[in-house]
C-alpha cells in the first residue's frame, strides 16, 4: 500500500513540511494535522470498511499544499488554493516518475484535493473515496473549529492581530449584552471585525466550536477533550482564555455554556 509513493511521503513528510523549529506557526499547522488525524482514525472506528493506514496518509498530507503557500509567501496566503498546490505537488511526482496511480494514490488525490469542499467533487467520486474524504473533512472541521481556537487566540489577543484593542471601541472585558443573548441561542456569527472586544471575540470562538458540537455529536465531544496546544484539554484551554480576557462572572458564565453544549 502506497509503495510506490514512498519516496514522495518520506520526502514530504508532515515533520518536513511543517517544521517547527522554523515558526510558531507551522508549530500550529502541525499540532493541527496531527490533532485532526487522530479524531479522524477515531471516528473510522464505527466504519470497518476504512483501511486506517490509507486514512492515517490521507489524514498527515490533506494540507501539503499549505507548507506551500508558507514556503512561497512566507503564510498561509489562502488566495493560492492550498488544494490545488498540494494536488499538483503530487501529481508532479507521479508524472515525473512515472508512478503508477493506484485506488490507494486516487483516494489521496481526492482527500487532498476535495477535503472540506466535498460538493465540488459532484458524482465523480466512488462511493468508497467519497468515505474518506468526509472523513478527512469532518475530522479537519472539527479540529478547526473546537480545538485550534485555543492554539491561535493566546497570541492573536497578546499582539491584538485583529487590532480589536487599538480600536479601543469599547473596554477591552465589556460583552455587549445583545452579544451574550445570541451566544446563549448559539446563533453568534463568526464576523471577527464585529467583536469589539477581545472578551467579545472569545465568544465568537466558542460559538463556533459550539456549532460544531451540535453538527458532529460525540467526535466533537470527545475531541474538545484532547490534550491539545498545551493545554490537557481543548475545554480546559477556552475556559482559561475565558478568565483571563473576562470579568470573573462572564468567564464563569461561558465555561458553564461550553460545558453544558457538552452534556
Ligand atoms: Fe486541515
């Protein structure tokens, strides 16, 4: 199995791609994929037609095409499709090499390219390819929204990236009460520049981890309880960024919201 693209996984391996040593950033990337990989072998533990070892490949190069848009641009510059980069960096090798594409090699092409926009496939994938790439997706969403939060925000607050303090529209721990009703409903959209506070901004966050938990159920669940971005556990993680940019009494009150989406 993918012994013919050996080479090209050992040579663009997720170590090498997103190498630590080199940014904070892809120490986030790789905590990412990491992280999403283990909630999507997790999750292929109720389908016993998913091999693991293909998923677990699939799972460690859906987002190659990322350490080449950092590699050209210095970031994640999402206006160069990640997906088609990762694509043709593997389809290069396979021309240059002459490899020959196997049903295993077409499930990585179509986890690669398709993941997270699975509609665009439309009826070409078999249904089998398809499995992995829902898979690849759900695990990715569920990563992005529940856990890689409590990665990123630390750092985004501390250098104000969003410039929400310079704004100074408002008192840096001040949650607009219009704001705490629709995060109550769940209903919060995620428009950053509309949060006038980084305590605002939190919530924002957590809603969508939130919105999360309701679409994907226990993989979520279970998922906000990893050991992840240093913290013991996604939860553990929100609930600290609650009490450090929060009055005592709102970061309570949001720890007991996110707690109880758990339930
Ligand atoms: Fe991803």
């Amino acid at each position: 199995m993918f012994s013919s693209i050996q080479t090209y996984l050992k040579r663009n391996s997720m170590e090498n791609l997103f190498n630590s040593k080199y940014s904070f950033d892809l120490w986030l990337r790789a905590c990412h994929i990491n992280l999403m990989t283990q909630i999507a072998i997790q999750m292929s533990n109720e389908d016993n037609s998913i091999n693991k070892d293909i998923l677990y490949v699939c799972c460690m190069h859906h987002d190659d095409g990322q350490a080449l848009q950092y590699k050209q641009f210095g970031i994640f510059n999402n206006s160069v499709s990640h997906h088609a980069l990762g694509l043709d960096m593997l389809d290069t090798f396979l021309t240059t090499y002459n490899v020959t594409v196997t049903p295993e090699i077409q499930i990585l092409r179509a986890c690669i390219y398709y993941h997270g926009r699975t509609q665009l496939a439309g009826d070409s994938l078999d249904a089998q390819t398809l499995k992995y790439v829902q898979l690849v997706s759900a695990a990715d969403e569920i990563e992005t929204c529940c856990l890689a939060p409590v990665g990123y925000l630390p750092r985004q607050i501390a250098n104000d990236t969003l410039c929400i303090r310079t704004a100074a529209l408002m008192p840096s721990k001040k949650i607009r009460s219009e704001i705490w009703d629709a995060f109550k409903k769940g209903d919060l959209l995620s428009t950053e520049d509309s949060a006038h506070s980084y305590a605002e901004h939190l919530l924002f966050e957590a809603t969508k981890a939130i919105q999360c938990i309701k679409k994907y159920g226990e993989p979520a669940k279970s998922a906000m309880n990893m050991n992840c971005y240093a913290y013991p556990s996604a939860v553990a993680g929100f609930t600290s960024l609650f009490h450090q940019n929060m009055t005592c009494e709102d970061a309570k009150h949001a720890t007991q919201i996110l707690l109880d989406a758990l339930k």
